[in-house]
C-alpha cells in the first residue's frame, strides 16, 4: 500500500539508542523496491470480524476479503497468511532467543508495505487464535470439534477460557496498535507542509511498534501451541508493554493530526480564493487528508481516490445521515439519472454524499442508516464520514450555510464554488441545470413560462402526453374524501360535454399519502411525493432569486398551489396544452362554479374551456373593453369565437390583417 520512506542513514528521532538501532536493523531488512501490495484494509476488516466473534459464534458481515489479491505476487492471499502462520509456529520450536526470531519474520516480510507486514502477521495470529476458540467452545456439542480438542489436548474448562480470554486481550492490543499505524499511513498531507520532525518521529515509532507486534505474536503463537500450561499472568505483562507502546504511538499520532486540522480550514479559505486549473487540491483537502480513498465507488461500492472526479462538476450533497425520506433520495436519482439529457453529459458531473452527524458523535442510528444508503444511493459516497475533523464540518457549516437541511453545494471543474445550493436546480430541472450554477438557474428561470408542463414536467408520461396534445386538463387534490366524491360527480357531467382529461395529485403531507378507492387516474403515492418537492423547490428556488408574489406569476401560482394543500381543503387547475394561461379554483367555490356548468358549458365551443369558467365566475367580464393588442395565427372558425385577453382577461375585437 503506503512506503514508510525513511531513509536508513538519516537519524531517526524521539527513541532511545537501543531503539533508534533496532530500526535501522528493521530498516535494512525492508526492501521497498520490489513492494508487493495488499488491500490492507479490507483485511483489517477481516480480522476485526473474526476478533469481535469470537465469544459469540456470530456471523461476520459479508465483505469483499475473499477476493483479495496481491499486487506483485502470484501466491494467493490465503497461502500467504498460511505460510506466516506455518513459519512463526515453526518458530515457537527454534532455539533462537526472541529477538532473533522476530528479526527472521521480518525477514520473510521484506517485501511488503509497513502496514502490509503488521496486518498480515495480525490475520496469521487472529485466525489461528480464532481456530483455537471454536474448537473449545464447540466441544460440548460437536463430535468432530470435541476430537479435535482431545488431540489438541484442550479441555474447555474455566481455566481455559481465563487464558483465552488474556489471549485475546493481547491481540485486541495488537489490533489498536495496527490501527494506529494505519491511521498515520493513510493520511494524505505533504501539500499542507507538516512538521517534518512529527514525521520523521512518528516512522521511526511505527518501525518500533511493528517489531513489538510481531514479537508479541510469536509469543501469542507459542501460548496457544501450548495453551493448558500457560500462566495468563505472562500475557498479562506483555499486554502492559504494548499498551505503553501504542499510547505514545497514538499520542503522536492524534497530535500531528490535530495540528493539521488547525491548518485546514485556513487553507480552505485560501485555496477557495485562488485560481487553479483543476479541483484535485481542493479535493484533497477536504476528504483525503485521513484517507487516500475517501469515496465509496457508486456501483461496485469500491474504495477509488478524489482523483475519479478530476475534470468534472462535482456536487456535494451534504445531510443528515438519516435522509429526511426515501422518496427525496429516489427524486434526486430521477432527476440526476434518468433525463434524456443526461446521455450527453455522461461523465462531465458526479455526485458525493457528505453526511454529517448533528452531534460530535455519530451514532449507531447514524451509523446504520448511513451503511444502509450508501450501499443504495447511484452515486459517490464518503466511505468514512466520521473521519471529518471537527474544522472541516465548522467549514461546511459556515462558509457554506449548512443548517441540517439538505443541500448541494457545486465545485465546477477548476474547483471554485458556483453555487451553495443547487438541490432545488436539481429537483425542477433535472441534469437540464447542468453546470449547476447559480448563473445557470437565472438563465433557466427567463426561458420558463408558467403552465401545466411547468409543474408536471417529467414526472408522469402520460399527463405529459396530454400537455403535449393541446387536451384541457384537470389536476386537483384533496384528502376529504366527501369533497372528492362531490368533485367526481359534477366532472362526471361536465366530462359528457367537453373533453377533459383528470388527474389526482394527493397531498403533500407524507403522513396521509393514500389514494381513495373512487379515483381512477392518479399519481402514485411516491410521485405524487415527486410532485410536491418540485413545487416547493420552484417556490424555495424563486425565492432566493429575491422574486416574489407580486412581480413573478410563477411564484404566485406554485405559492398559491402549496396554500391550498395547507388549508387541507380540495382544489383544481385547469389548463389546456402547453399554454400559460391556468384557472385554479379551491374548496366551495370550485364545486359551485361546476354546479353552473348547465349555463356555461354551452359557451365552451365559443369561449374555450378556461374562458367560459373565468366568464361563469365574473359575467362582468364580457362588459368591458380590452386596450391590448395581440397578433394570432387565423384558423377556421376563428372570426365566431370571442378571445380573451391573456394580460386583462377581457375580450378583445377581433381585426383581420393581411402580410
């Protein structure tokens, strides 16, 4: 995986001679030049599985160990960890002194990584100690493990679970020391100019924390060859040793790393006010700094770098780890994957999902809503999300407005921030936004008219089919299943007359999203949720234009729309095709102007269906003149009807012009 990269005839710092000699000796039998690379990680994994497991008989959760390769080695991982195992038993018998012993492993190692050599001298150790507890704890119930236990010579008694019980604490020890070690490896901070002292310190106590660990599973190896006669007090010292050697490691540790994330944020602020010509400093500064491979793969749910969205937009949407609802993460697929569009952007944006705990620490609710939608989700994940330092969130808190809500905050391909929300982009448009920027949604909002193909647009095929027909249409809502069967039946009369299509869109409140028995043409429950948080996003969006119900019809009619849904009573919008012209009507008011239809409904062949309903509510309307002019393509039978003007709504004369 990650060299050590100490040169071995440099000084190393902060050990005492006797120590400081002993890593040169480790040094010289580390030959980095033909280094043979392993997913230490992955096997990490492994081991703490087999190690959490072992009092209970549980299953591990399944992972990816299996297939586990060695960069450079054509022996599979499990004849490696086999033969360390085999090697360092053989050496339990080997008249050598301890020191010798552990030099030989070292030896065999030579060619691995510093965390590579630890982790698999960890998985021989682990496996074999794990072997050993399912043969005592199976005895008393299985033949073929109570055999095998008489032939080891292991009786499950107290006295041998008070053994493999300081067994076990030994290696747990061994297993913080590895983690440790791994903490410091996979740190990524040379562009944050570190204290070169802390480092060169920090190697030189791996080197030395390695040897120990090695040592103490010989000794673990030795004990468990022999593990009836063995006093637990011995281990017990040993444990003390290690714990000695991983605190100062860990002390050194935590301390660099503290005095990076002093520096983080400051760098940030920097970084964001430079120009550069990629997004890979800043990137890295943000995730990579505690982890090479910050970002779960979206589809193999692989470990890949910050250096996949090289040359590309990149959203962070940043939450809560519990998502506030699966239908808001299923909208935000749809629209970020599903569109037309999105096949010829392929590949120019991705998506990275920052969760942040409300608190300082996650917890196991966190935990596992966040194992579970990361394994879902169709884009990039943070793989550890709680390794954000306390000033990165401060950062993601203050410089970008993040309240706990939702956001998505753009990073174009150059790594300058274009916009500090476009989830609401995302939600109306879909990959159309693309690049994202606040730019961007300006020029979207001065090409879109108000109309039925505003609110609908992508979200049920077939309303889109009737929009793009030219058909009258009728979308209501309401849960008043009374005021609902009323609605049905006066539409069933006017639908006799005047071909009108219906559509139920429900309610916005999740709580009560059902669909009464009597509606035959409806959205479903969950586009009906895909519905609303597009009107609240046009709402949401509009507003932080500084657009408000006075100047911007658009804003008025959602706003409008998104009332009516909270007086909890039943409303319609009729609109015909792609026109921007619209009728809302809500609760009495909209039954009775349907009662009325036998008076009105003779002028719809004259007026069209949205003039006759806007004159049956205001017959004033016909006594008054219009002072605006509009030009309209002629059509037959266009001189009998009476138009309406769509700024006053009054009618206009009717002039005939030739060009």
């Amino acid at each position: 995986m990650s060299r050590l990269g100490i040169d071995q005839f440099l000084p190393t710092s902060g050990l005492s001679l006797e120590e400081d000699m002993l890593v040169r000796k480790l040094l010289l039998a580390h030959d980095p030049g033909d280094e043979h690379l392993i997913d230490s990680e992955l096997l990490l994994q492994a081991i703490e599985d087999a190690m959490f497991c072992d009092t209970s008989l549980g299953i591990a959760r399944e992972d990816d160990t299996r297939q586990a390769g060695v960069v450079g080695s054509q022996e599979p991982l499990g004849e490696i960890i086999h033969r360390i195992s085999s090697e360092m038993l053989c050496q339990c018998s080997s008249q050598k002194n301890m020191y010798a012993r552990t030099l030989y492993v070292f030896d065999l190692l030579c060619y691995y990584a510093w965390d590579a050599k630890v982790v698999l001298v960890l998985a021989a150790v682990s496996m074999s100690y794990a072997e050993l507890c399912l043969v005592i704890q199976l005895s008393p119930c299985n033949p073929l493990a109570k055999s095998v236990a008489i032939l080891k010579q292991l009786q499950p008694n107290s006295k041998a679970f008070k053994r493999l019980k300081a067994l076990r604490s030994l290696i747990m020890k061994m297993l913080d020391m590895v983690k440790c070690i791994f903490k410091f490896m996979n740190l990524s901070i040379s562009h944050l100019n570190p204290d070169k002292e802390a480092i060169e310190t920090i190697k030189s106590n791996i080197c030395l924390t390695a040897f120990w660990i090695v040592r103490s599973s010989l000794t673990s190896y030795s004990h468990m060859n022999d593990l009836m006669t063995i006093k637990p007090g011995k281990l017990s010292s040993l444990t003390y040793a290690l714990t000695n050697i991983y605190s100062r490691l860990k002390r050194l540790v935590d301390g660099l790393i503290h005095q990076i994330d002093e520096k983080v944020e400051q760098k940030l602020v920097s970084l964001f006010r430079e120009t550069r010509r990629d997004n890979q400093e800043v990137l890295t500064t943000l995730f990579s700094l505690k982890d090479k491979f910050p970002l779960k793969e979206k589809c193999s749910q692989a470990k890949v770098g910050v250096s996949e969205l090289t040359g590309k937009v990149v959203m962070f949407l940043i939450s809560k780890p519990e998502f506030p609802s699966p239908e808001e993460w299923l909208f935000l697929a749809h629209q970020a994957n599903n569109l037309p569009q999105n096949k010829t952007l392929e590949g120019t944006y991705d998506i990275v999902w920052v969760p942040i705990s409300s608190s300082s620490t996650w917890t196991d609710s966190e935990d596992r809503s966040f194992d579970y939608l990361s394994n879902c989700i169709p884009w990039y994940s943070l793989r550890w999300p709680h390794l954000l330092s306390p000033a990165m969130v401060n950062f993601i808190k203050q410089s970008w407005n993040y309240k706990e809500e939702p956001i998505m905050v753009v990073m174009d391909a150059d790594g300058a921030i274009t916009n500090l929300n476009a989830i609401d982009m995302l939600r109306i448009w879909g990959a159309k936004a693309y690049p994202f920027s606040s730019s961007r949604e300006e020029e979207l909002w001065e090409t879109e008219n108000w109309g039925l193909h505003l609110i609908v647009d992508g979200i049920d095929q077939l309303l889109t089919y009737w929009i793009e027909q030219g058909k009258n249409v009728c979308i209501y809502g309401s849960h008043d299943l009374e005021w609902i069967k009323e609605f049905h039946s006066k539409m069933e009369i006017i639908s006799e007359g005047v071909q009108l299509e219906l559509l139920y869109v429900g309610k916005r409140s999740h709580a009560q999203m059902y669909i009464p028995a009597n509606i035959q043409r409806h959205l479903s429950p969950t586009r009906i949720r895909f519905f609303w948080l597009r009107l609240e996003s046009m709402r949401k969006s509009k507003r932080r234009l500084g657009k408000t119900v006075n100047t911007d019809q658009t804003l008025q009619e959602v706003s409008a729309l998104l009332d009516f849904d909270e007086k909890d009573k039943g409303w319609a919008i009729f609109g015909k095709g792609p026109s921007a012209d619209t009728i809302r009507l809500q609760g009495n008011r909209l039954l009775e102007c349907l009662d009325k239809f036998p008076e009105w409904g003779q002028n719809v062949g004259k007026w069209g269906l949205l003039n006759a309903i806007r004159i049956a509510l205001d017959p004033a309307v016909l006594d008054s003149s219009c002072s605006h002019t509009a030009t309209v393509p002629f059509e037959e039978g266009l001189a009998e009807k009476i138009l309406l003007c769509a700024k006053c709504k009054r009618p206009m004369k009717g002039f005939l012009v030739y060009e």
